[in-house]
C-alpha cells in the first residue's frame, strides 16, 4: 500500500488508529510521517473516524488509501466524504496522468483491470499485493490520544483453534470434491505426510457434516496465512478464497479444467483428487 | 427502534461481461441482492423489533426483495445504477436515509462485490459505522453489536445512530416463495429520480481496461498422477515451500 500510494509521488503520511505496538510496526515502515490515535484498550478503532476525517480536511492529500478491513473501511468512508472524494474499491495501483489520478481497479473478479480517472482526491480500497518497504530512519510520530467514543468493546472472543489451523504452515483443504466421507483417510494419510492440517469448505461441513466448524475457512470463518495451501475439490468461489489469499503458495487439485481456483492458484494438478492425493502423499514418502 | 435497510445496489462481479478486446460491459445487468443483503434484513429485524423496517435501494430491478422479507415500505431510486465509483451512489442513499428523519440505524450487506459503496453510505452519512456485524441487538446505551475481526469476535456497545454493515455467515435460510413476493408488491413503494435527490454527479471516468500482468498459474495435467505429483513437489520444493 504505502509503494502505491508513493507512485503519486509526494509525502506519504500514516494515519494509525490503535494502540502503540500498531504505531510502532508501522515506524519499521518508510512513511514520511506518522499520526498516531492511540486508542484506549476498550475503544474500536472507529471512534477515530470523524477525527481522523477532519485531519484529512487539513492534511488534503491527494489521495487517501486503507486495506479493506472493516475498521479502516469505515473510517476511509469518513475521510472520503470530508475530502469530497472519489472512492474505488479492489484497488490494485495508482499513477498520475494529465493532473489526474488514475485508480486501476479489478473487476470481473479479477480478470480485468479498470483504469478510473479521477479529477479530484481518491479514496481506495487497496487491494494488491503487500511489499516490504522497510525505514532507514523512523519516521516522526505524532500522538493524539483517545479515551472516549460513542463505541465501547465489551467482550473479545477468539476463535476456536481445534483443528490448529490458524498456525499451520501447510494446510490441506478439501472441498465437495471429496465425494464422501469415507475418502477423508485419503487425505488424513497426506496430512501425516505433509505435517499438514486439515481444512475444508463451508458445505463440507454445514451441508455435509464430513468436517467440523473449525476447519471451515473462508469470509465467515477463519482466516488463515499458511506457507503451503493445497486445495483439492474446492472450486474457489469468493467466500472461500478470501480466508487463504494470505498464504504463500496455493495449489489446486480438481478434474474441471475451467474450476474458477485454477484463475487464483500458483500451480494446479487438472486430474481427480481421489488419484492424485494419494499418489501426493506416495511422492511425498 | 427505527431501522432502514440498504438492499440491492451492487452488481454481481459474476454478471460481468469480458469482450475479446477486454473491455467490460455491464449492458442488461440488474443490480443483485449480495450474499450478505438477507444477514443485513436479519439485523434490521433483530433491532427494529416491532417498528417498521424502510427498505432503501436503487436501480430497475424488482424492489419487493426487502418487502418480503420484512420490510413495511421500499424507497427505490429507480433511475440510478452502481458505478465504479461509489461516491454518488452513496449520496443518492443518504439522500434517501434523510428522507426518514426517525431512522436511528441503517444496516446494509457489507459486501467485497463493493465495499467502496458500504465506505460511501457512511461517509456521505456522516454517521459513526461498524462493519463486519454479524449480530446486533437494542441495548441500553443503543445498542449491542457483534463483528467478526479477522479470525476474532468482538462485542461492542454503541450509541444510535448508527450504520450497521452485515456480514452473512451462510447463504440465507427460508427465503420467501413467490407467494411472499407477490404480496410484497402489494406494499408501499416510493418511486424517487436521481435527479429529486440532486448529489453531484460523478466526475471520475473510466478511460480503460486491460488485462492484468499477474502470471497465470502452472497448470499439470494429472492424467498420469504419479508423473503429476513429481511435477508438482519439484517445483514446490524450487520454491521452497517443502
Ligand atoms: C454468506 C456466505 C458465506 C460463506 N462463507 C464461506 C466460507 O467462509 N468458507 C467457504 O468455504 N465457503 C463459504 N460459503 C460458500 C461458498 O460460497 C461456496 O459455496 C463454497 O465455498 C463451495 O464449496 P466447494 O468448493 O467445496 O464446493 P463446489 O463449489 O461444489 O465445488 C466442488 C469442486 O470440486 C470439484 N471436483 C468434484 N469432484 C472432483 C474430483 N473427484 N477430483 C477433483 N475435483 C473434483 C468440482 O469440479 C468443483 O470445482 C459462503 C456462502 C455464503 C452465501
């Protein structure tokens, strides 16, 4: 994010809304400068939203970027409005052209990139790949602190870790393709061989009962960045793909050749997984 | 407590169409209810109790989608149509938020078709947000709201008003049959122009697509598994992912 936004050239600030271990990680990074809300433990980040946005009023940039979280999403809209300005989501890069920004978007899920001009300030949604930009010197921190709000966190619950997915470094996930119960041992053998855990889609476990909610990931599940994802029956719709677009390298295992996870894979084996997993685990031994 | 949910204003990426030359056409799509629109009309149930839920959209397709589920009237803005740039659309809404001075929530589905729509709902509202709901609830300080946050929930408190952006955590159980539907035509809907509502329009242009330069995945054909499998761990082990 902070790479693109560089591409406008000019100063890029942060605007962090957190607590300090938040503004710190971001003093690893090379912004020009940073602002710092720090929030107390109980707020959300969202009580900083009209703040933040009348600083954008003062700061006006040209351009205002956040992730698509859902704190920074709330508080960009803020900041959009404030500044009266064009607002894009699925954000993949930003250039200057003619006194214009032009803000690259996907869509079509993702097969097309459209280039929007923009007359004014933009606000997007990033959406593109992350790059390490790390400081050579820190940048200078201004901290505003913020002990009160309209909202209140009153209780944190962390998600179940039964199947120890969400620090796994390679995940086996399966899908409908399976087929069957019974053809779980299948990829349990490859499990063992891999030192993997097991994943799997929303219907393998809502409409099926095959695995349970905790190995379920996805946009309403977990989220999980391992180093490995293999994906074997799984057809890659949206809300699946969103819990794993953090791992390093994706590989798909299906027998449609035109499976939407063959756009968003690394590398994909076309052939069925009930021969293909168990020769998997045969190379692996 | 007064509720509005925001419904139908997103295309469906699906829907979209690539010519041969790369360009997109939307020509024909009708905005769709997203996957996260019914957890939205939840929500508004959930915090509206007995009073009546206002149903909000834009665009030509059929508005009784709330009104069947729920919802006592339907304010459609009937010539307006999602835009790769949300601004405008997000004012056309709030515009239609104003109408209703009593409203003290609007939930909308917080859909990744879109999320630029759901930031310009509330900016243009101008009202305190959370995203990622999955639940909410009246309280005694407004109301009490659960939003998932990565891989962790949380509880929140929060005073009204407020907007609300829900997410589904599974496709909508019982939707209503036609039945529903037909009787759902029967029920208040005020037609409104764009033009009644006056938010600038949208200066932002689209002066291009192309294909992006991202490479294409490394497809193995995996009639020979064995053959396949080498293929595949040599070039996981190249990378160094075993
Ligand atoms: C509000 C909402 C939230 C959701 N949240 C989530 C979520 O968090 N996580 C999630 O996973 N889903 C979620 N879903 C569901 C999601 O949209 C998809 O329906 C689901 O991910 C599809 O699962 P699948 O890929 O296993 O099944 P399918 O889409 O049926 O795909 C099965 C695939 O297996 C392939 N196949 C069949 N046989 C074989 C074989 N022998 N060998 C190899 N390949 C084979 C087929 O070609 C196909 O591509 C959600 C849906 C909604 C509406």
């Amino acid at each position: 994010m902070l790479t693109t936004a560089r591409a406008l050239g000019g100063e890029v600030v942060a605007c962090v809304a957190g607590p300090a271990s938040l503004a710190e990680s971001m003093q690893a990074l090379s912004f020009d400068r940073i602002i710092h809300w720090q929030v107390a433990e109980d707020l959300p980040a969202e009580v900083c939203a009209a703040e933040i946005a009348a600083r954008a009023i003062r700061e006006a940039p040209q351009a205002v970027l956040a992730s698509d979280a859902a704190s920074a999403r709330v508080i960009l809209g803020q900041a959009a409005a404030a500044l009266k300005a064009a607002i894009v989501a699925s954000v993949r890069s930003l250039a200057r052209k003619d006194g214009r920004i032009i803000v690259s978007r996907a869509t079509a899920e993702g097969k097309v990139l459209e280039d929007i001009a923009v007359p004014g300030a933009a606000a997007v949604i990033y959406d593109g790949d992350d790059m390490d930009a790390p400081a050579a010197v820190t940048a200078a921190t201004e901290t505003i602190p913020v002990t009160s709000g309209q909202m209140k966190v009153v209780e944190t619950l962390a998600a179940a870790e039964g199947a120890g997915l969400l620090t796994a470094l390679r995940v086996i996930g399966v899908g409908m393709g399976l087929g069957s119960k019974e053809n779980l041992s299948a990829v349990e053998e490859l499990a063992t061989a891999l030192n993997a855990a097991i994943a799997c889609t929303l219907p393998v476990c809502n409409d099926m009962r095959w695995l349970a909610d905790h190995n379920v990931v996805g946009s309403s599940h977990s989220q999980i960045a391992p180093d490995l994802y293999i994906a074997a029956g799984i057809s890659g719709a949206p809300n699946h793909l969103s819990g794993v677009r953090d791992a390093k390298i994706t590989v798909a295992v299906n027998n449609d050749p035109e499976a939407r996870i063959f756009k968003f894979c690394d590398y994909g084996i076309v052939g069925d997984m009930h021969e293909i997993v168990p020769a998997l685990t045969a190379a692996l031994q | 407590m007064k509720a509005a949910v925001v419904f139908k204003c997103t295309r469906n990426p699906v829907d979209a169409k690539v010519k041969l030359d790369g360009t997109v056409s939307w020509e024909g799509v009708k905005l769709a209810a997203t996957d996260d629109d019914p957890a939205a009309m939840q929500i508004a149930k959930a915090i509206a109790g007995s009073d009546e839920i206002i149903a909000i959209s834009i665009g030509d397709g059929d508005p009784a989608w709330a009104a069947a589920r729920g919802a006592a009237r339907t304010i459609l803005v009937a010539d307006a149509y999602a835009e790769a740039e949300a601004s405008r659309t997000g004012a056309l809404l709030a515009a239609c938020v104003r109408r209703a001075p009593e409203l003290e929530v609007v939930v909308l589905g917080d859909s990744s078709w879109d999320f630029a729509l759901v930031s310009a709902l509330i900016g243009q509202l101008g009202w305190p947000a959370l995203a990622g709901v999955t639940a909410a609830e009246p309280a005694p300080e407004g109301l009490k709201v659960t939003r998932k946050v990565g891989n962790i929930r949380q509880v929140l408190t929060v005073a009204v008003p407020v907007v609300l952006a829900a997410a589904a955590g599974e496709e909508e159980k019982n939707p209503p049959g036609m039945r529903d539907i037909l009787q759902a035509r029967k029920k208040p809907l005020e037609k409104l122009k764009a033009a009644d509502l006056d938010p600038a329009l949208s200066a932002a242009e689209t002066v291009g697509f192309r294909y992006p330069d991202t490479p294409s995945a490394r497809l193995i054909d995996g009639k020979d598994p064995q053959a396949a499998c080498v293929e595949l761990l040599a070039a996981l082990r190249a990378d160094g992912a075993l």
